[in-house]
C-alpha cells in the first residue's frame, strides 16, 4: 500500500441512503479521475454491514481492470481504500459466487472501460435478475441505448438466467472504447410503440404467471398479444419475475417485480403495475431507476437533462457521490406535481 497521503478523498459510506451504491460510484469515479480515495461505514444502514460478495467482486473487478492498489477487500470489511492506476482494456472473466448481482458489477467498471482505448470483453457470473438491482432486461432495453445514443457501443447478452439464491446466471459484454461521451436532453417520451408484458417462471405453477398476465390486461387493458408467459428449465429455480416494458418514440422504460413466497400473484402484479400507472401518468419521459442508471453517465459526459419523476433518495446519494469526485452542477427543479428536471452542466 502506498502512503497514506495519496489518498486523496474521504468518503462517509453511510451517507444519504448508505448501500451498496456508494461504493460502486466511488469505484466507478475513482479510476475515471485518479483520484484515491479512503471509504468507511460501507454499507452501515443494512442488515448485513460491510462488503458482501457481490459488493467484493465488484471491488476487485475495478482493481483488475486498472491494477489499482487495495486495502479492507474481504467479506465484512466496512472500511476500504482504493488507489487507481492506468485502465486496461482486454477479457475478463468475474464470477460472484453467489446470486448477487452481475449488471451492478458491470456498471462499476463499464464506464471506464468504455473510455479507455482498448476493446474489452466482459464474462459475468450471477444474479442477472435480482431484487433492487436493475434486471438484464432493464439494461439492454431502458438503459443501454441511451448509453449508445452517447456515443458508446456497449452490446449485452444474456446466456443463462440467474435469480435467487440459485444464482448461476451469466453475461457476456462486449465494449467498444469512445474517447468521450456525449450528453443529451430527454425532456417527452414522444408517441407510444409497443408495450410487453413478460411473466419469468422457473420451478413455480404455471398460473401464477397466467394470473400475473390476467391483472396486467385487466388493469392497463394491454392486449393478449402483448402478454407472454415464459417458462424456465426448473434448476433455475424457484423464480418468478413479472416485467412490464413500455415502448416510446424517445425512450422505453421497463418495470419488475419478483414473486415472493407467501405473496399472491395478483399482488406482485398490483404492484408493478401501480409503477407503469405512476410512469404514464405523470408523461415523463425517464422514471425513478432510469433516473439513477443515467447519472453517472451524463456527469463523465459533463452535460444532460432529463425529465423524471421526484428524485428517489438513491438519486439524491449518487448525485452526492458524484460531487466529491467531479467538478460539475447538478440541479433539480419541480416542473409540477409529478415531474422534476434534472440538469448536468460543468
């Protein structure tokens, strides 16, 4: 470990909403800039404190990829520091071993991967659909065009499912390097396309989903051909997923929610659809965790706006987050009631 005044910044993990994100951004930051930094009480508001595998698998993937020098890496830390060096593109492999998340490990070392100069190809191994965490299909239909739109060529595939606590899922990514994103403004969704409703079963009844499908028709009134359940190989199990994708001229959103036992399919139902209700209701184009995924993005472009609903407490962390590493405005007006514009300016 180098001495202790090259860390250059000191990070409160508990801040705002005090998870995981916190340390994903930092690490995401921290080789963009340069900057080391010093982080204690991760994860200080959860019912795990520390580092879990997920959050050490993403640790250790920054360091892979920038050969950067670590302190407090292992399960249960809640104090780590971080030293960057130079990003290398190339093939990696990064396996949790467990069902955490893959596309939150991804998006700690995409970015920088992205604006290195070396093509990179990303193995994951995990969760690709887990609760709060955004699921595969978020990313490559919500969130990897607006990325693209930057200037990115980021391609994502899914080759094996993998839910809680089975885990066992995996990603490949394929990243084109760009020298520098470009921001943009989304300010109306623009006319509506198409929208889906897809109901994931593996090792649950088939009617559960059948039931979850029945409450989306009958609460948004979407059509049949806009309804399809899918069962999975039972190994993968037990797993039950309900994703809501609605399609705009501009942008596409995409909404989940996750079967619980105990909780009645009409319930996991209500509850996701109450969100695309809460969306379409308040005509903005970008809604709560769209809002969040685009931050990090638009700040290393160093310009954006976009319309969104009231800004969650993991938006408000973020933007705190991102503040201590870089240079740059972030400001959010109430348009109305329901919508906020959040502006990006160096």
């Amino acid at each position: 470990m180098n001495s202790k005044n090259q860390i250059e910044l000191e990070i409160d993990g508990a801040m705002g909403e005090g998870g995981g994100q916190v340390l994903r951004s930092a690490l995401t930051l921290s080789i963009c800039t340069g900057k080391a930094f010093r982080i204690t009480q991760i994860r200080a508001t959860r019912k795990k404190p520390g580092l879990q595998r997920q959050h050490l698998t993403a640790v250790r993937a920054a360091r892979d990829i920038c050969g950067a020098q670590v302190t407090g890496d292992e399960i249960g830390s809640t104090s780590l520091t971080f030293v960057p060096s130079e990003v290398q593109g190339g093939h990696y492999h990064f396996a949790i071993g467990s069902a955490g998340s893959t596309t939150l490990v991804l998006q700690t070392i995409l970015y920088p991967l992205l604006l290195t100069t070396n093509e990179s190809h990303l193995t994951l191994t995990g969760g690709t659909h887990n609760p709060l965490a955004p699921p595969f299909d978020f990313l490559a239909y919500a969130w990897l065009p607006l990325l693209n739109r930057m200037g990115a060529v980021v391609k994502v595939t899914l080759d094996r499912y993998g839910f809680y606590p089975a885990g066992g899922g995996q990603l490949q990514v394929h990243i084109t390097p760009t020298h520098s994103l470009q921001g943009f403004q989304l300010f109306e969704r623009g006319k509506m396309v198409a929208y889906q409703a897809t109901a994931l079963i593996s090792d649950i009844p088939q009617h559960v989903a059948e039931r979850e499908l029945q409450r989306v028709a009958s609460q948004l009134g979407w059509s049949p051909n806009c309804l399809q359940p899918h069962t999975l190989p039972a190994q993968l199990g037990p797993a039950n997923v309900l994703l809501l994708q609605v399609q705009s001229e501009h942008v596409t959103e995409v909404f989940t929610g996750f079967g619980q036992r105990g909780i009645r399919a009409e319930a996991v139902a209500d509850k996701v659809i109450t969100q695309v209700q809460n969306y379409l209701t308040a005509n903005v184009p970008v809604g709560e965790y769209l809002a969040d995924q685009l931050l990090l993005p638009l700040a290393l472009a160093g310009e954006g706006e976009w319309v969104t609903l009231k800004p969650s407490q993991h938006t408000l962390t973020n933007i705190e987050v991102i503040r201590i590493f870089l240079d740059i405005s972030i400001t959010l007006t109430q348009l109305n009631r329901d919508a906020w514009l959040i502006t990006i300016a160096k």
